[in-house]
C-alpha cells in the first residue's frame, strides 16, 4: 500500500481510470459501427504524427494529437464521397501510418526517442501536464457524447441510420470521428498503440451478452474497462510485467470467465 502514497503511481491510476472511462463510453459506438479497426488505424496515424514532431522539435504526444485530427477529418470526407469503402480507408492509413511513422523516426534517429512508449504506453511516467490533458480529454468526450447521444446512436448505426436529426448527421458523423481521435491519442499515451483496439473492443464483448439496452452497454463496458485498468495497474506494482499487457491480460480472463455463463441463441 506504502506504493500508492508515489506520485506517480496516483497519476497512473487517475489516467487510467480516465482512459478506462473514455474507451468505455465510446467503445459500444466503435463495436456498433462496425469499425473496430478504426482505433488502431488512428494509433498508427499517431505514430506518424509522433514521428513528425520530432523532425520539428515539437513534443511527440502533442505532436500526435494535429495529425489525429486532420486525418480523422479527411477519413470523414472520403467517406462521405461513397467512393472508398470504410475497410479499404483503414488498411490505407493503417499501413500508410505506420510505414510514415518508421521513416520519420528514422530521419529524427539523432533525437532521443523512445518509441517503444507509444507502442505499449507509459502511463507510469505521466506528468502533470499529461495528467491535465487526459483528464479535460475525458470530461471533453463524456459531455460530447452526453449531448448528443441520440445522433451519434444515429449516425453510428450500420446501415447507417439516418434519422432526420436536428443537426447534420454527416456533421454527427465527423465530430465522433473527432472525439475517437482524442480519445486514441490518450490511448497511445497510456495504454499504447498496439493495445488500444483491445480496450474498445474486448469489454463491449464481454459486456453485451449481459445487458438489454444500449445504454446499458455503455456502463456496463465502462465498469469493465475501469475494472480491468484498476487490477492490471495493481498487478503491475507487484509483478515484473509491463501494466499495458496486464490491462489487456485482465480484459481477456474477464472475457474467457463469463463465456460459459453467456446465454447464445438456439
């Protein structure tokens, strides 16, 4: 317990449990949209932005966040084109990030870097300034989604289902493309970019054999996603293992345990 009174750890854990809250909130929209691979296509868009932060000079995770948005903006646009389908946009940016990424950091390679941080996370070192960000990130995107959540259920929908809403569902549309961004560029700072698609993913699996509204999805995936930060980063004070593997390591045994107990049609 003594290791609770750290700075850092207090910090891991608030961040955590913000990035926890942010996946759980919008993980059921991502699953539901059928675009799970979008988060990891906007980790390996990250990744790029990281890598061109360092040819500037700017800090990589801040340097992340432009790139994010500027590219979740073009995504929506191409995709309003009806000329590219979702799979095809997110295998382009996936492998297109990533390639960019390494060339970058390979050009930046006289700067102190470690890219391993964005890969897997780092959250035991954030910082103040890390731990402001994610908290406004997380206030950010729960009122976001608050406000308009009959649109978003709306826009999200595949098929798309396009009621007449009072606002643009194209305009809908790109703004949940936006808050996905902010919330994967948390991700990458604290979870990681090859991990982040888990943590969207893995506790609305686990989640939705259980509950019969959507709303109720939403929390329950939350408290799930909340859960398994909270054990993992526990785990991790004691146990040699990196928190982000523990994280998803708590996520897949929740998983696997309610399995047998899941109710599946006839």
């Amino acid at each position: 317990m003594e290791l609770l009174t750290y700075t850092f750890v207090q910090y891991a854990f608030i961040g955590g449990i913000g990035m926890a809250v942010l996946a759980g909130v919008l993980g059921p929209f991502v699953v539901q949209s059928k675009q799970s691979i979008a988060s990891d296509m906007f980790a390996h868009v990250a990744l790029a932005g990281i890598g061109a932060a360092l040819l500037v000079g700017v800090s990589p995770w801040w340097g992340a966040l432009p790139a994010l948005i500027l590219v979740s903006t073009l995504i929506w646009w191409l995709l309003d084109s009806d000329s590219y389908s979702p799979d095809s946009l997110a295998m382009f940016f996936l492998s297109g990030g990533l390639a960019l990424a390494l060339a970058l950091v390979h050009v930046a390679k006289d700067t102190a870097f470690a890219f391993e941080n964005y890969l897997f996370g780092s959250i035991l070192t954030l910082t103040t300034t890390d731990l402001v960000a994610i908290v406004s990130a997380t206030v950010c995107v729960i009122g976001i989604a608050w406000y308009l959540w009959y649109p978003l259920l709306g826009a999200t929908q595949h098929p798309r289902f396009l009621i007449p809403f009072r606002r643009t569902p194209q305009l809908v549309l790109l703004i949940y493309f936006w808050i996905l961004a902010i919330v994967v560029w948390v991700g990458i700072k604290t979870i990681g970019g090859l991990l982040i698609g888990a943590l969207f993913v893995i506790p609305v699996l686990t989640a939705r054999q259980w509950v019969s509204s959507f709303k109720a999805l939403v929390l329950t995936t939350t408290a799930v996603s909340v859960l398994s930060v909270v054990t993992g980063l526990c785990a991790a004070l004691y146990v040699d293992l990196p928190p982000s593997s523990l994280i998803i390591g708590t996520l897949i045994v929740l998983f696997l345990v309610q399995l047998p107990f899941t109710k599946h049609p006839a």
